[in-house]
C-alpha cells in the first residue's frame, strides 16, 4: 500500500509530497519553493521574511470570527542514515513506506519530525469543509541546527494571540512547556607526528545502538557511542600508548550518537591485551544495556601495519581523558512536573576537520540558570584539557502555564474526541515556542502532535492512528476557536 492510499488520502498523499522533497536544515529551498506554489495554486497569500519563513494566510471558514490562529511548523528534517544505506539528502526523496500501523523509511530518518505537523497544517489550508478561524500557517526554517528561523522571525509573520505548534511527538498529551538549550563545541589544534615504525594499526568500532532525540529520549536509558568508545580508549591507556589517525563519532547535535569509531596505531606486544580489553567491555556492556541496545557491539579488528600520521600521543592521551570524563546524560529531574528532566547534556559528536579535533555538546534545561551552569561546567571541562570552547548563543525555554484560555479550548477538544481528559505535559525538548514567547509575550500557545518514535534516528517512525486522532482534534479545536 501507498502512503497516499491512506485516509483521508488528502492528508496523507501531502505527507507523501513532503517526503520526496529534499529538506536537510539549512538546504530548505525545494520544499520552500513548494509551499510557495502550494499557495499559488489555491489562491492563498503568503509572507516571507528574510530568514526564509514562510506564513500562509487563508481566511476564515464557515465561522464569523475574525480573530486569527497560528499553526506553527518547520520545515527541515533531521538526516541520518545507517551505515550501509546509499542517499544523498539534497537530492533524493525519503524511501518512506506503511509497515502495518506505522510509517516508517528504509535504513533513514522519516522526518515525520515535523513533516508530518507541515501535512496536517497544509490539509487545514486545503480544505474546503472545515469550520475554522483566519489561519495564519507559520513553516519555519532551520530549527533542528539552531532554531535560527524562530530566531530570525519578521515581526510581521504572524499577527495571532494564540499559536497551535504542531512539533509535538505524544498523541493525547498537551505540551505547555520546553527545555532552553545551548551548544559547548571544544576543539583541539590537531598536533600530529609520524607514526612510529613497527606498529600495528587497529580500528575499534561502536555500533548498533538505536541513538534518539537527545531531549526527548535522554531518559530512556539508550547508550551514547562517543562514551562508550572513550571508555575503550580509556582502558586501552593502560597497555599502549594511542597514536589516533582518526576518531569519528555521531553527526548531529540533537541526536544521541549510535555509532562511533577510532583508528589507532598501537605497539604490537599489547595487540592481544586490547583484544581482550575490547572483548570485556563490549561483554560488560552488553550486559549494562541489554533491556535498552539489544544490538550494541564494540569490536576491534587489526588493519596492518600502522603509517602515516596520527595525533600525537599527548594530544590523544588528553582527548582521551577529556572526551572519558565528560558528564552525559541527565543531570536533575523537575521538581515542579512530575517525570519531567529538567536539566541533561549530549556529548553529540567527536570529528577530525580542518586541522582541529571537534567535540560537539548540547545543554539543555527547563531552568534558565541550571542551563547556564551546565554549559560552564562543560566549558570548564573542555578548557582543563586544552581546547579551545565555544558556545552558542543559546535558545530559552517555554515556562509551563496549564490554566491559559488555549489549554482549556485543546482539552475540550481532545475530551470530545478521546471521551478523557489529556495528560498536560511540559517537554525536555526545545521547541520554537520560547523564542516565539520571547517576541511576543502576549502569545498563548500549546504544542500538540500525533505518536513518533525513534525521531532523529533512522528507526523514527509514526503511528497512522494516532494521526487520525491528531487531525480529528485539529478539527475539533478550529472549530471551537
């Protein structure tokens, strides 16, 4: 079956459209274009601002209200792939498919984060039937590097009190607030040397675990490949020196990494000492993770005699030491929402380019303060072992508000169309709607969507019910409003 062969075919052949349109964050232009002609084709207007937005405007149907709602969404998605899967992301459509009650891609993301609150928001615009308010359609850029499309929004965008995110990835939940967050890139001039004669060069390999969306999913117990290698470079200290030809660990800062992997040069008298060093752990691990990575492997495999260059043996005893101690993981739980991480850190990626070691970190808090803290500890961290850090500037949290004229409208809606009450939730993720607020104080505003697992990670997939259930409410709500 086709995914357009869903119901309604009208929804689901737009999410269709959408996954063979190239969208990687900051290469947005085929599915901005699209939009644009979108609109032509239904005589709706639009705006643009200069950061790339786009808000489709459509008036208000079967209803004499004349206050407007903003559907807010972003466009690009989240790239990853597993190993052994050829795409080239800014050109080749999503190989997406229906796999029983899921939508799900062969071997990639889906990118129904948030391609699928961009369907939903495009078939409102479409239809001809509903009962809605003015819509005001907000399709932001870039949020999944940085929200630099939130960040940059023209004041002009969007003239709305109330605002309907659709990024959200919990069927029968609300989402009233977000997490805050901040990037700590360290970097090390990479120093290298010649190779010692006589080496044996070796490569040790992470792989199999399932990675997730470091906000989302940074509770659920997943291990992080870039730790679990830095634990094996750690204990292989103790029988060799490491020259590092190469470290390549997780691509994207909002992503748990699944796989990370080292080329060293080692002396060849500990060769079998490391082999059984890598055996051990990869045992131990697996037993640590065996409910969560049921598919974790750590190997290490000989490649021939070592040549060339590496880092030097100082220089990789640091980056060693630095990338082993790192905190990772969550840091406190909220003492205000039940359930709810407060504050956590992702140790995202470790990359050699352009003559520098780069390790990519991403803070995040519900508390402004704690974000703040985490992200000097981070720094403090990295600089103890000589990188140099840089930081972003950050993006804030959305402060959870459960009694706002809005939540009380989507809690009627879902109570009509699930017969009980939603679970009003505040996320570890960040969403737009902190910069949003930070604009426009005065906006009320909550986060809804349907079921999606594995995003950010090529097992994402998203639940074909609870996305009926997901527009049913969209229907429900617009017609209240």
């Amino acid at each position: 079956m086709r995914i357009s062969e869903l119901e309604p075919s009208s929804l689901w052949g737009i999410f269709e459209r959408i996954t063979q349109i190239p969208r990687p964050s900051k290469h947005e232009g085929k599915i901005l274009a699209w939009l644009k002609e979108f609109a032509d084709e239904r005589g709706l207007a639009y705006r643009e601002d200069d950061a790339g937005n786009i808000t489709i405007l459509k008036g208000a149907q079967n209803s004499d209200s004349t206050e407007p709602v903003a559907l807010q969404n972003h466009v690009d998605m989240v790239c990853e792939r597993d190993p052994d899967v050829e795409i080239d992301f800014l050109n080749d459509p999503i190989p997406a498919y229906v796999d029983g009650t899921h939508i799900r891609a062969r071997g990639t993301t889906l990118g129904a984060d948030c391609g699928i609150g961009m369907a939903v928001a495009l078939y409102i615009l479409d239809n001809k039937e509903m009962s809605h308010t003015p819509i005001e359609a907000l399709f932001t850029v870039d949020e999944e590097t940085g929200l630099t499309g939130a960040r940059s929004l023209g004041e002009d965008m969007i003239t709305a009190s109330r605002l309907i995110n659709l990024d959200s990835e919990d069927s029968e939940e609300i989402f009233v607030g977000c997490a805050g967050g901040i990037d700590t890139v360290a970097s090390f001039k990479a120093e290298r040397t010649v190779v010692p004669d006589g080496l044996t060069a070796v490569t040790v390999r992470v792989s199999g675990l399932k990675g997730g969306h470091s906000g989302d999913d940074i509770d659920a117990g997943l291990a992080n490949a870039n730790l679990l290698l830095a634990r094996v470079m750690h204990a292989l200290l103790d029988v060799t020196p490491l020259w590092i030809t190469n470290i390549d660990g997780g691509n994207l800062r909002n992503a748990i990494p699944r796989e990370a992997s080292v080329s060293l040069a080692v002396i060849p008298s500990a060769v079998r000492q490391a082999e059984s060093i890598v055996a051990r752990i990869n045992s131990a691990a697996g037993k640590e993770y065996r409910k969560t990575e049921p598919s974790l492997s750590i190997e290490m495999t000989r490649t021939g005699k070592a040549k060339g260059e590496a880092l030097t043996t100082d220089l990789g005893y640091r980056l060693t030491e630095a990338l082993f101690t790192a905190v990772n993981g969550v840091i406190s739980m909220s003492a205000e929402i039940e359930g709810l991480v407060e504050t956590s850190t992702n140790l995202a990626s470790v990359k050699i380019k352009d003559g520098r070691v780069v390790i990519t970190t991403s803070q995040r808090s519900s508390s402004d303060s704690r974000k703040e803290w985490l992200a000097a500890v981070m720094k403090a961290h990295f600089e103890a072992y000589g990188a140099d850090v840089s930081q972003s500037d950050g993006y804030p949290g959305w402060s959870p508000s459960t009694d706002s004229p809005l939540v009380e409208k989507t809690s009627e809606a879902y109570r009509k169309v699930y017969g009980r009450d939603p679970a009003i939730k505040a996320i570890h993720a960040g969403l737009e709607c902190g910069l949003f607020l930070a604009k426009r104080p005065e906006l009320d505003m909550v986060s809804i969507g349907p079921d999606i697992k594995g995003a950010h990670s090529p097992s994402e997939r998203l639940d074909i019910e609870s996305t009926a259930g997901f527009l049913k409410v969209m229907e429900t709500l617009l017609a209240e409003l």
